[in-house]
C-alpha cells in the first residue's frame, strides 16, 4: 500500500482512530491545520524559533506532508516553501495547495520534490524545518547536507520528532511494534550517533538536543501538565502512604518505585523514541 492508500485505509477502522486524531491526518484538512496551529508543540517551535532565529523570514518545509506545519508557518507570516513529494490530497502537495487556497495565502509556494535533491539555489533560506521527515531519508547524510546547502550562513536546521534507537535489534523491535509499518513498510529510524554525525560532517553545529522527555515537540500529544503529573502522582502517593516521613526521603521512594516496575519518565524502554534537533550554519 502507498501512504495515502495506508491513511484512506485506517481512517475507517476504529482502532485507528486515534492515532488518526494524534496525527493530524482527520479527513478534515482545515481541521488537522487549525488544531496544530493550537497545539503545545506549535507553541514550542515558534518559541524556540524566536530563541534561535528571531530575523528569520524565508522558511522551507521539508516532507510537508498534509501541510500542517507550512500553512501555520504562513499565517504567522514566513515565507514558506513547501517541499513534499507525494502529490496527493490526502497526505501530499495538493493538501497543501487546497488549504493554502482556502486561505488565500499569498505567502506560500509548493514544490513536488526530495529533500535530497532541493530544487533551490545556495543560501536561499533562514530555516530550513523538517517534521517527522529526517528519518525517513533515503540517504541521511545527502539529506542533511542539502538542508545545509540551501541555509544562509547563519541559518537554521530544525528537526522535529525523529525516531531514535540505540542499535539495530531495537530498530527491529521498533519497526515490529510500529502501527503502520505492515501497511505500507516506510518506516525508519536512526541513532543519535548517526543523526549527529550527519550534521557534522556538512559543517552544521548542533546547538540543542531535545530527548523525548525534553519537549512537548516530542512527547505530544501529552502535555506538559501531563508530563509533570507522573512525578506529581508518585509524590501524592507517597505522602498518603507515609504522612510522617520526611520529603527527604521521597527520592528513596522513587529509586524503589523506579527499580522495581520501571524508571518514571524513562525514554530508555521506548524503541522509535522522538528527539528533535537544532544545527546552525556557521
């Protein structure tokens, strides 16, 4: 099955729905745009994009799929270019080009392409953004050396929502465990050391990294209220159990929780773990 057969597929299962929802692939485009511009991880990349490139105004989107991401980006006034190769109105450019009509967007332009052949000259862009794109790649390091490519000096490379194994049994396990990886088998992920050493070796410096738990860019759709109360609950529970013990011996607790039916907040047992990345071209 393609992609876009894979999502016209679960759409009408129920055990698919919500992963449908999480994901930003409602039937509804309008919808899947207006509640990404509204979410927690959109907030976060906007903040982090003041934080590392406040100038910035000619933005690429790299795998923009149904284009969540390029239409928020352009009703918040960058100039966006698209790049998705599928060309579909499900999951590909023509979502993008229905959306951006409905808004009468003048600000964005739509291109049919790979990320590891950009159809733009050198320096053309202040960030280049890649969501839940980079492990996809074809070939990792041309893709973050195109990326490079078209970066003014200066610019940005923000990746976001990669999956990330330590080695390549828990790749196998990821990719057994992955919902959608029997439909249409395009998954893929990368370890950190491969990840880094992609920037690297095209001159990037990686100015953060943001693990799972990091991040709501990583770790939603749970928030960061939702985050916070794993640790909050555990510390509720304690107190009920022992009113008289001192708060100093909390962290006693949570080593014995911890040790005994898993660390809180672990990434370490999540195979296909999200990181998200900042590089800046010097």
């Amino acid at each position: 099955m393609t992609w876009e057969e894979t999502i016209i597929y679960i759409r009408t299962l129920p055990e698919y729905q919500n992963l449908i929802h999480d994901a930003y692939l409602d039937e509804d485009l309008l919808k899947n745009v207006n509640r990404f511009k509204n979410s927690e991880e959109y907030k976060a990349t906007l903040s982090f994009i003041k934080q590392f490139s406040p100038q910035a105004t000619k933005l690429l989107d790299i795998g923009a799929g149904n284009g969540i991401s390029s239409i928020a980006f352009a009703l918040d006034k960058f100039n966006v270019t698209a790049v998705e190769p599928d060309s579909s109105i499900t999951v590909g450019s023509n979502a993008i080009r229905y959306v951006s009509d409905y808004y009468t967007l003048v600000n964005i332009q739509v291109i049919e392409s790979y990320a590891e052949k950009l159809p733009f000259p050198d320096a053309t862009f202040d960030i280049v953004y890649a969501r839940q794109a980079m492990h996809h790649a074809q070939n990792l390091d041309l893709f973050v050396s195109e990326a490079f490519r078209v970066l003014k000096k200066g610019g940005i490379f923000f990746t976001v929502r990669d999956h990330v194994i330590h080695n390549n049994k828990e790749k196998i396990d990821f990719l057994a465990s992955h919902p959608l990886q029997k439909f249409y088998g395009g998954e893929n992920a990368f370890s950190i050391t491969q990840y880094k050493n992609a920037f690297e070796k095209c001159g990037f410096e990686i100015l953060i990294t943001l693990s799972h738990f990091d991040s709501v860019i990583n770790f939603a759709p749970k928030t960061e209220q939702e985050i916070l109360a794993t640790d909050t609950n555990l510390k509720d529970t304690f107190n009920k159990k022992f009113p008289f013990m001192s708060k100093f011996l909390f962290p006693l607790y949570k080593f014995y929780i911890s040790a005994r039916y898993g660390k809180i907040n672990d990434e370490s047992n999540m195979p296909g773990r999200l990181y998200s990345f900042i590089a800046q071209k010097n």
